[in-house]
C-alpha cells in the first residue's frame, strides 16, 4: 500500500470549522483518557471529516445523541445528511497510551513526565479533530493528574488538588496545542511589556536543574524586547511559560503560551555548555518566542506555506543574534550553515522548493530549504525592496492578516502593496527549488569596467526547466591600493544581465557582498584579486569568503596554497580584527563543503581523497604560521569569569583554532593535552578534547571526561559526539554497545549516529561498505520506534550520487534493503523513494 501524495493544488476549504475546544485530560501512563466537547460552525460544507491516528474511540454524540461514525486508520467521518446545518457541538471520549508512544508526536511520556508534540500532525493522536492549520479555535483545557505541575495554553484558570484548568482566549490552530504534566520545578521572572503590562516568565525543568536556566530566561527576555523594538510586537497573554525535555524529535516547539523545548536549548552552565551551546540556546529562545508573531498570530493556511513562518522567524531570529553579537560574523556562520546543509539538499535528490508542492509526509518537509533557504528568500526580499519598506510591508501583513491562517501570496501581496512593485518574477523563488549558478565575467575598455551576469537554475526532481530569477548582487569596486570607489546593488533578473562601472583602472571587484543571494557565485578573477580582497575588501563578510575561496582552490586542486597562508597570517595579526572573525577566516572549509564544491565542478567525490587534501592544506598552514601560533594564541588569554556573551567567546574560538593547528606540530599535543587538563569551561574543554580525539590521543581525556560528567546526559552526548566524528566504526561498534547508548532518546541517538554519518566521511564511506550498513541497521531499527528521528537522518545519503561508483553500488544495496523492510514507516519509506528516484 502505498501512501497518498498531498498536493497544494487540491487545497480546499474546510468542510467545517471550529469555535471552541474543550479537553479534559485523565492522566494514566498507558490509558489516558482524553474527554473532547468542539463547537463546530458550518465552512465549506459537506460530511465532516476529523483526522485521528492511534486513537481508541470510547464514545462519541452529537448535540448529546450518540453517534456511530464510520471509523478508519486515519479517522473517522459522520455525512452530511446527519449534522444540523447551522452547526453543532461534537463530544468523545478516546483513550491513548502515551508511555507507548515512541514517535514522541501527540502525548508522550518523557522520564515520568508527560508532554506533548503537536506540529505538524500529532493532535489527531490526542483526539478526533480537523487536524490542519487552517482551523482555529478557542481552547479551555482541564487536565486531571496527581502529579504537581500540570500545565497547558494561556493562562490558568483554575486548580485543585489533582487538576488545573487552563484556558487559551487567542484562537490557534491544532498544532500549537500543548500539555505538560510533571514533577517540575520552575526558575520564574517577569517582564513588563512597552504598554506597560506585566508578563510573568516561567522555565520549567526537572529538579536539580534549575541553576542552568539563567541564561535561556536572559534570552527570553531580550528576544521580548527586541520584538518589540525592530517589529514592534509586543506580547499577547499574561504568562510566557518555556518546558525543558529531554526526548524531543527537534529543536523546540512554539506552542501559544507554552514553548516545549529540548534540554539542550534551555539548559547551561559555563561548566556543561560550550559557547556555541548559549548561542545555540540564544537563538532558539528567540525563534520560538517570535513565533508568537509570525507563526501563532499569523499561522499557515496549509503545510505547503511552512516557510511562511519558519522561513521568516528564522530570518527574524538570525537579525536578533546579529544585533546581539557580531552582525558579520553571524552572517558568516549563517552562510557557512546554508552552504552545508541547503545548497547540499539543493544539489541530491531530496531538492525541493521554499514551497514544496506535494508531499507524503509533512515531517520529511522541516529542511534546511524550506528553513535557511526560506530566511534567505527574505532577505532578499528586505534587500530588494529596503529596509524602510520592510518594516512597512511587515507592518500592513501584521494589521491585514493577525488571526489568520495565510499563503506565501499573502505574503508577498503585502509587499506589492507596500510598494507599488510586481513580485511575480520573485515568486520563482518560493517555486523553483536549485541553487542558482551566477557566472560572472569582467571586461575593461580603459573606461568602463563591464560585468556580464549569466545566470543558470539547475534541474532538480521534477523541475528540468527554469526561469530566470532576480539575484540581488551587493557590489563594491576597490581599486589597485584597496580603496573602495564605487559600490552598489545590481538585480540580475535575466538569464544575462550586465553592470558597467565606469573607472581609469580596471578594479578588483567584490560581488555578492554580505551574501546577498543564496547561489553559487563564479567569478573568474585574475591571479591576486583573491589575495587582494581578504586583505582589502570592506564587506567583512566577502573578505572571509576570499579567503575561503583561496583555500577552495587548493583544496580542489591540491594546488599553491601560499597566497592563501600569507592572507591568512596577515589576518590573524591584524589586532583591530574582531578575534571571532580572524577565527572564521582561519577555518579550513569542512569536507563536506569540499565534496559539494568537487561535484559542483563536475568530478566525482572520492572522501579519501578529499580527507588527505584537507589535512594537507591545514599542515601548509601551520607550517606556514609556525611559531607565530603560539604566541598569537596567548595572546587571546581572558582575564575574569567565564562569560559567554562580549568578547570572550570569540577570544575562545580564534584560541582554539590556533590550538587545532598546533597540534599539527612536534610536541603540539602535549599542548592541547595542557589545555584539557586545565579547562574550566566546556568550551576550552570540548575543544582540547576534539583536538586529541581527532589525533587518536584522546583515550586519557576521553576517559576523565566520561567519569567528570557521568549523569549529566547533555554532556554524555558530546562525549559520544567526539568519538562518533572520529573514531574507527571499530570504535563506534563499542559505542553501541555501551550501556549509555540510549538510543531510544533521540539526542543520544543523534550524538552517535547522525555524528558518525554527516560528521565523520572517512569511516562512513569507508570502501568496504561497513559505513553504510551500520547507517542502515540503524535507521531500520529507529524507523519502527520513531519515524520522524529515523527519516531526518535518511539524509545522511542524500549525496549519495556524487561519489565513486564503487560506493554508490554499496550505498544502492543499502537503499534497497531500507526500501524492502516488511515494515516502513511513511516518513522513512517517502525519503528512500526520493532518495533512490
Ligand atoms: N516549529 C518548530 C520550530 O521551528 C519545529 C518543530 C517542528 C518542532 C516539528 C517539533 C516538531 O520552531
Ligand atoms: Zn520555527
């Protein structure tokens, strides 16, 4: 049986809609009793459909009358002929095991403590419900439970021994249904709003953990004002309350009122979390908050607009961080981030556009294209139109469209409105999925420097022809002693497009300043234009891609990397450099990029080789920089506390690369091993550790690691991370067999197995095939407990045409194996067929 394809061309209406849900909740691990009472309202019209998935219907009435409705797998439907036109109140009562719900979508048992995960189809496995987002309603919820915390949406309006009452007054949509109950204790504070109301802050964890929210309910309420002040939202209920859990599908989750988050982006401490770690929880504090706006005020009318809200709370959340920390070193982590994952999913098979057209399973759509891709959209959008018409296109979408369920052509019609401007060429951007090939060439007549853009979208499943599309392109003009004369914005908006600047000299130009579209720029300069632009170009953001660019080229070619390393030292020595930045530029491009970048040029992947040019390149470089690292890295040395917010972290990061390539030397080890032993935060201490580990000298670090942090299971996941990412699969196979591998929690079955397949290509595509197959058991075994875990990492082959012949045979076997399981979830079944398309 195969599973039906949902396409965006049959949306209709719903048939009914709904004014108010009440739910009442009897707790029980394994029979959960969940009591519905719905006010249905006539919508389109027709037989009323309730979606419902592993549900036990105990009874059901309507207007009090019971009733016996046509029951399925997927729901159940009462016709036409038998509901009061005017509409009706529909009661039931079902019974689910949430201890036997391992999906973790719906109600779940998380280590005795309940909660839910809704988006984007989990409600139907609470109750019978019209399960789509374009149906809003007003939610009153009681939850019966011996257990001391019970927690739902809005705010509370009743408790007792054994129940509370809470009750939504902001209509939401199904999946922003949340429910929590547990033995939690809570981290509490305040906020007042600009209108001078005041919120009430709560961060739930479990017990022993409430000294590590400090930093997430700083976030929160940073994320409150900035919302306020760049967008001006301000918050709508009187309580904000975030849940800390430990076996969650994802990052977090938006819920109205009541944000369910994994532990590991709420929970920290300068001991247990790395920089990256706060950053990480920063952002998504703010991601969900601001989904309160874009997503929860304004949702979806249907799945195929996803990128309507993540798209734009993404692109909300990355300006956030600039604005709290370094603007261009954001944008180039930002980048690096859509480089390896986007462009990666744009040029396999799994490529899709911002607005996917058809699906089988909603889960298998939350990418990096509909994600990091869609926040690039919006970008360019802001480039193109200004910042000034932004704010008032945003401004017109929040008063047009608040409490509605919308489309991408909302959305942009708000901006033609805004502006006067037709965006219908725009749009291509939200249909044609591929990264964009921008090829650039430059001619100097002694008066006018001409550039000639042709622009290029490649096939991708199910698109073999494309229009061309407008590409911002941020420019600046630097003349032969690096001076910037001229700089603009050209749109390429035709498959050729040309720019004359007119100039005595020919220039050195910088094009795609700030990465102002998301495609694959190719711009044959002259030998040193490179060289001259990370040591000259005014945009932060094009001076670290030179750099990376050079490297590129040698990477490829196992060329000259002198140029490179000359730029590089001149950088690191530049003291008025930002060190976060100096630390970017001096990253090597991973060997995932690398891979990408080789097939991009047409060759076939070969990881082996890929791993030795690396390393090659980074023992250049340090033979390069030679004594001067050292000195370089005291330099960085931090006076004062650990903080993870300032300077600090970026003082951190340029130590520890410098730290990567003394290792690279005689006796450098010695030094890292120094550098473990007298960590006292988790960042020194991580990275000390990453640098052994990846020499094969980490057993003694490794082992006092395991025993300092034993029980502190988000820092047990990094200890697995490390030996996942280098470790021989002789050393992962032990892995999976130690007694903390549980992989039934998804972050321990991430730290490991995700780890080893996207971080770790040597020992994945090792030419035995050994890689491959432990992937697969893996995912075989996951997909029967949690599909959503299991799909997401399916992706881990989704380049798998890009490499030898010898392993795309053994990967094909491996497919085919996934693809004729007696059993397969929809969602890993729906990957394995694009996959092997
Ligand atoms: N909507 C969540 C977010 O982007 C992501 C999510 C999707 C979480 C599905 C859980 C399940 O913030
Ligand atoms: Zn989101």
């Amino acid at each position: 049986m195969t599973d039906p394809t949902i396409r965006l061309a049959d949306y209709t209406r719903p048939a009914w809609e709904v004014d108010t849900v009440h739910l009442t909740f009897r707790l029980s691990p394994d029979a959960t009793e969940v009591r519905a009472r719905i006010r249905f309202k006539p919508g389109r019209g027709g037989d009323l459909w309730l979606d419902g998935q592993a549900l036990d219907l105990l009874e059901a009435a309507i207007d009090g009358k019971p009733v016996a409705p046509a029951v399925g797998k997927q729901g159940l439907s009462v016709p036409a002929a038998d509901l009061p036109k005017d509409g009706f109140e529909w009661t039931c009562t079902t019974r689910i095991d949430p201890e036997g719900n391992t999906s973790l979508e719906g109600l779940y048992l998380s280590q005795g403590m309940y909660c839910t995960q809704c988006e984007a189809e989990g409600f139907r496995r609470i109750t019978y419900f019209p399960d789509r987002p374009d149906v809003m309603a007003i939610y009153t919820v009681r939850i019966e439970s011996d257990l001391p915390v019970l927690l739902s949406n809005g705010n509370r309006i009743g408790s007792g021994p054994g129940w509370a009452e809470w009750h939504d007054p902001w209509p939401k949509p199904a999946y922003l249904f949340a429910l929590v109950a547990g033995d939690l204790k809570s981290v509490t504070d305040s906020f007042t709003t600009r209108s001078g109301r005041k919120v009430d802050l709560a961060i739930w964890v479990r017990d022993g953990d409430q000294d590590r929210c400090a930093y997430a309910m700083d976030s929160l309420k940073r994320s409150m004002r900035w919302d306020e002040e760049v967008y001006g939202r301000e918050y709508d209920l009187d309580l904000f309350q975030i849940v800390a859990v430990d076996d969650f599908n994802a990052g977090a989750m938006e819920n109205k009122g009541l944000n369910i988050f994994n532990s590991k982006y709420v929970l920290a401490s300068p001991e247990t979390a790395t920089d990256g770690d706060f950053e990480g929880i920063e952002s998504v504090i703010a991601h969900e908050y601001f989904h309160n706006w874009t997503g929860n005020r304004i949702t979806c009318r249907d799945w195929f607009q996803l990128s309507l809200k993540e798209g734009l709370t993404v692109f909300r959340d990355q300006c956030f961080t600039a604005d709290m920390r370094s603007a261009p070193v954001k944008r180039i982590q930002d980048v690096q981030g859509l480089r390896a994952a986007q462009f990666r999913e744009d040029a396999g098979p799994l490529a899709h556009p911002v607005r996917p057209e058809e699906y089988v399973e909603i889960n298998n759509f939350y990418t990096a294209t509909v994600y990091e891709k869609g926040a690039e959209v919006i970008r360019m959008l802001r480039e193109i139109v200004g910042a000034e018409a932004y704010e008032t296109a945003l401004n017109l979408y929040f008063e047009r469209h608040d409490g509605q369920a919308c489309t991408i052509e909302d959305w942009l019609q708000v901006f033609e409105d805004a502006t006067g401007r037709d965006l219908s060429q725009f749009k291509l951007w939200y249909r044609q999925a591929g990264t964009p090939q921008l090829d650039v060439e430059e001619q100097f007549d002694g008066t006018v420097h001409r550039l000639t853009f042709r622009q290029n979208v490649p096939a991708t499943p199910g698109q073999p022809n494309k229009q061309p599309m407008p590409i911002p392109v941020r420019w600046g003009a630097l003349d032969a002693s690096g001076h910037e004369f001229a700089n603009g914005l050209h749109i390429a908006d035709a498959a050729v497009t040309t720019l004359d600047i007119p100039c005595s000299a020919r220039p050195v130009m910088s094009l795609l300043r700030g990465f102002s579209a998301p495609v694959h720029l190719k711009q044959a300069e002259q030998v040193g234009d490179r060289a001259h632009r990370l040591a000259h170009d005014t945009d932060p953001f094009n001076r670290w891609d030179a750099g990376r660019a050079l490297a590129m080229e040698a990477l490829l070619d196992g060329g000259d990397t002198q140029d490179w390393c000359d730029g590089v030292g001149r950088v690191l020595e530049d003291e008025a450099l930002d060190p976060a930045f100096r630390a970017m530029v001096l990253s090597v491009p991973g060997e995932g990029e690398i891979a990408q970048a080789t097939a991009l040029a047409g060759r076939v992947v070969d990881p082996d080789v890929i791993h030795a040019r690396r390393k090659q390149v980074r023992q250049n470089l340090a033979h390069h920089l030679s004594d001067r690292l050292a000195p370089l890295r005291d330099a960085q040395q931090i006076d004062g506390p650990y903080s993870p917010d300032g300077s600090a972290p970026g003082k951190r990061a340029l130590a520890n690369g410098l730290l990567g390539l003394i290792a690279l030397q005689s006796d450098g080890l010695n030094l890292a091993q120094a550098a473990f032993d007298r960590a006292d935060n988790m960042t020194d201490s991580l990275a000390a550790l990453t640098i052994l580990t990846a020499h094969g000298a980490g057993k003694n670090a490794l082992a006092h690691f395991h025993h300092r942090w034993s029980g502190v299971s988000l820092v047990i996941d990094k200890w697995f991370g490390v030996q996942a990412r280098f470790g021989s699969i002789a050393d992962i196979e032990a892995l999976l067999d130690h007694t903390e591998f549980t992989w039934r929690t998804p972050n321990r079955f991430r730290a490991l197995i995700a780890s080893f397949a996207f971080g770790n290509p040597t020992e994945f595509h090792r030419k035995d095939g050994a890689g491959y197959q432990l992937l697969a058991d893996w995912l075989l075994r996951m997909d029967a407990l949690n599909p959503m875990v299991a799909a997401r990492t399916s992706t881990a082959f989704d380049s798998w045409r890009t490499v030898t012949e010898d392993r795309q045979a053994l990967i094909a076997t491996q497919l085919e194996r996934i693809a004729s399981a007696p059993t397969l979830s929809k969602d890993t079944s729906e990957m394995i067929g694009r996959l092997r398309a």
